[in-house]
C-alpha cells in the first residue's frame, strides 16, 4: 500500500505539477528579467578571471561554480538522456534544451537570492551559509518553511542520492570488471570519508580538480563520435527538431510523451529550481550576489545543453537505438552505443565516466545535507561529526542494496522540494529583480560591481555578511 501511494503521489508531483511549473515560472523569470541568461551570459568568463575577491578559507566563483557542476552532472546524464530517448525519442532532445534555456533564468533567481539572504557559518567565520532555507526564512520571516526545505533535503541528497550513487558505481564495475560490490563500495566511502571531514574548501578543491578533468574527457569523446559521423550531423539535429513537434508513430505517448521526457529528464539533470544549486551558491565569496546568479545559471548550460546532448548525439548516430522498440535503456544503452563508435574501450570508459560523475555528486550532495544540518545546529562538532558517519555508513550499505523503493521515495522528496523552493522563489521575484537593477545600473556607471547592501532594507536584508565583503572589497581596491 506505501509503494502504491508513494507511486501515486509521484505521479502526481511530476507528472501534474512540476512538469508545468518548473517550465510556466522558467519561463515567467526570463521574460521579467528581460532574458537575464542571454544577456548576461559571456559576463561569466570576466566573473570567473576575477581574482580580486578571492580570500583565504573562503571558495571562489569557479570553485562553486565547479562543485555546482559536480552535482548537476551525473548518472543523468548518461542513463537520464537514455531513458529520455527511450520513451520520448529523439525529439526529447529538443525539449531538453527548452527546459535548460528557461531553467538558466531560474537558476540565477535562486543562486542570486541564496547570495543576498546568506550569513556566516556557527563556528567557522571563514564560511558562508546559505540556500531555500534560509532565503524562505529571512526573506519571507517564515523559519518553519526553511526547516521544511531543510529536512527534505538531508533525506534526498544526504542520505538516499548518495546511496543510489554508491549502488550505481558500485554495480557498473562489478558488470564491467567483475570486482565485488562492497570491495569498490569500500574503497569509494574510504576517499568519501577523507574529503568531507575535510569540510567545504576540501570538497570544493577536489571537485576543482574531478569535474574538469570528467566533463572534457566526456565532450572529447561525444567530439571524436561526432568527428567520425560528422556528415550525418545535419540531418541528426533536423531530426530532432522535426520529432519534437511530430514525433515517430512507433512512440508511445505521441507528442505529449515527447514533451514530458524531454523536460522531465533535463529537470532531473540540471536541477534549476530544485534548491540544490542555490547551497553552494551561497558559499562563493563575490562581490554582488548577481555574479553567481550568472555562473550558477551557466552551470545548467553545461549540464544540458553540452553534456547531455553529448550523450544524445553519441546515442542517436549509432545503430543501437531504434525508436519504439524493447531494448536496453539507461546506462546499457549509452554504453552499448559507444561501444560501437570506438569499440570496447567505449564500455570502460563509460563506467569510469560514471565513477568520476558519481563520485563527485556524492561530494555535492553531501555538502547540501550538511548545509541543512547546519540550519538547525551550527555550534557542536559532534553532531556534525556523527552525521558524517551515518552518511559514511549508508555509502557503504549502498554499495550492496537493491534500491529502488529508496530512490523512489527520493523523488517524491525532491519533488515536494522543488514546488516548495519554486513557490519561495516566485514569492522572493522582487528583491531579485531589484539585485538585476542594481547590477546593471553600476555596470552603466563604468564601475565594477560590489553590493550596496543598504539598498535592500525593504527585503529583509541582514547586512552583517555583506558589509564585511564591501568593506574588504574596498580596501583591496583602494590597494
């Protein structure tokens, strides 16, 4: 009877409410922000060379926006775009990127609130806090809202994603190399458990180093499948615009199907509007809140419109996928599709595609269930440092569980997150439209940014946080 109810309300949540939600207020964000992710889009790079308001203990734009990426670049990518393809076809494509375009000007509302509404950690002054809890707190005075998004996501990204994870890496090696679950499940909480007792800055170092070094690596392939198919390239992308809107007669579903697992899949992949994003977002230590509105919203471009369709093109020019038939899907249809462009070097490298994807998700999802902790007690390390063994102790269960009832009770929390954290957004439209005015009005004075906190009394604002920044922003200048 739970499994049926939980179906029920899944059902329910993604299928009748996020899947018009998630794009109608996409959709509303970047018409009111006048296509805030269009215009601001190249500003990204300046933002990322800046080194000026780098400090000591505390992560860069690039780090954040590097430990972002770690967490919305995943097993979605390879086996979400799969399944997408599976079910949807090749016009899912299309809707994918439609999903991550608008989703852009909802990542940057969120990551640019979560950067005005942040404040300083309980015992660490070096680090910042921030996210749906507490710009559901500070900025609409609602605290039982915050501790809501709080419980929602230590359940999904804490502890039930990691153990998926662990379970997904753990099973991959086993089918490709034959090791034993709980040898490569062992090994995996071992360097998990060395990187969070480390805290942020460690995790944020190590995802620096992991993500670039997966995300290329996966592009380099997807351009060397693309290099050898390069002719068929052209009529590939007009298929996929052509099946967007009249799809094949061998998918089920028709049109509508088309639709739904197109933006349902890039949902899962991205995250904008989830209020996972906006966590680290809050930690970067930036001049004004709207620069990581811009790299948290490239952050979704990245996700979708590069790697996934990495992954759709290497399935699509293969001989692997046929529309509506019954076949491998997810991981082993990715998997299978490479094996044929490059032979089986492909197979290998999927599953350490998927180690170095996971394993930095599990990094990123970590940091957001901590952050949460946080919310509720942010003075005794030993709180904390139990909770790290508990989620130690689940990468290792993972590693040798069948879970599927867990994941799917992950999604109905994600899913009760994700409305929550978007109704807060559009309740919060206001203090960020003002964060775009403000931008762009110094932006016009030939000067560089910096936040003029007392700007924002009307919001809510608690200026503590960013007077200190201003302030040490200034002096560096003046310097």
């Amino acid at each position: 009877m739970l499994g049926e109810i939980n179906t029920f309300l899944n059902d329910l949540i993604w299928g009748n409410i996020l899947i018009y939600l998630l794009p109608i207020l996409g959709i509303f964000f970047t018409v009111s922000s006048r296509f805030v992710q269009f215009r601001y889009f190249f500003k990204m790079w300046h933002i990322l060379k800046e080194t000026d308001h780098d400090k000591e203990g505390h992560i860069s734009s690039f780090q954040a926006l590097m430990l972002s990426v770690a967490g919305r670049v995943g097993g979605g990518n390879i086996a979400g775009v799969a399944v997408a393809i599976t079910l949807g076809g090749a016009g899912s494509v299309f809707w994918m990127w439609v999903i991550a375009l608008v989703g852009m000007a909802t990542s940057f509302f969120e990551c640019s609130l979560a950067q005005l509404y942040k404040e300083k950690d309980g015992f660490d002054e070096n680090i910042y806090r921030g996210g749906p809890a507490y710009y559901a707190t500070k900025g609409l005075g609602q605290k039982w809202l915050g501790a809501v998004i709080s419980i929602l996501l230590i359940i999904t990204f804490g502890f039930a994603f990691n153990a998926t994870q662990s379970f997904i890496i753990s099973s991959s090696f086993a089918s490709s190399f034959g090791f034993p679950t709980w040898i490569t499940g062992s090994i995996l909480t071992l360097i998990f458990g060395i990187t969070i007792f480390g805290g942020v800055q460690r995790i944020a170092r190590i995802s620096e180093i992991i993500v670039p070094i997966m995300a290329i690596g996966y592009l380099l392939i997807a351009i060397v499948v693309i290099a050898l198919n390069i002719a068929e390239i052209p009529a590939l992308v007009s298929m996929i615009v052509t099946e967007a809107f009249n799809p094949s007669s061998a998918i089920g579903g028709g049109f509508g199907a088309v639709i739904i697992q197109g933006a349902k899949r890039g949902m899962f992949s991205n995250e904008a509007g989830l209020g996972s994003a906006p966590n680290v977002a809050a930690v970067a230590y930036v001049a004004h809140p709207v620069q990581q509105g811009i790299v948290q919203s490239f952050s979704v471009f990245i996700d979708t419109i590069i790697l996934c369709s990495c992954t759709a093109f290497i399935i699509l020019l293969s001989g692997v996928y046929t529309p509506g038939a019954e076949g491998v899907q997810g991981i082993l249809l990715t998997q299978n599709a490479l094996i044929e462009h490059i032979g089986p070097l492909g197979g290998y490298f999927v599953t350490f595609a998927l180690l170095l994807f996971g394993f930095s998700s599990m990094l990123y999802n970590y940091y957001l269930a901590e952050n949460s902790l946080n919310f509720f007690e942010n003075h005794n390390r030993t709180i904390f440092n139990v909770f790290r063994v508990v989620c130690i102790a689940l990468i290792v269960w993972g590693s040798f569980q069948d879970l599927s009832s867990i994941f799917s009770f992950a999604d109905l929390s994600m899913g009760l997150l994700a409305i929550t954290n978007m109704i807060v957004i559009a309740l919060l439209y206001k203090p960020a439209l003002a964060l775009i005015r403000g931008y762009d009005a110094q932006l016009k004075e030939g000067i560089k940014p910096v936040l003029r906190y007392d700007n924002y009394d009307e919001f809510k604002v608690h200026p503590e946080p960013w007077k200190e920044i201003v302030d040490d922003i200034n002096v560096k200048t003046k310097k």
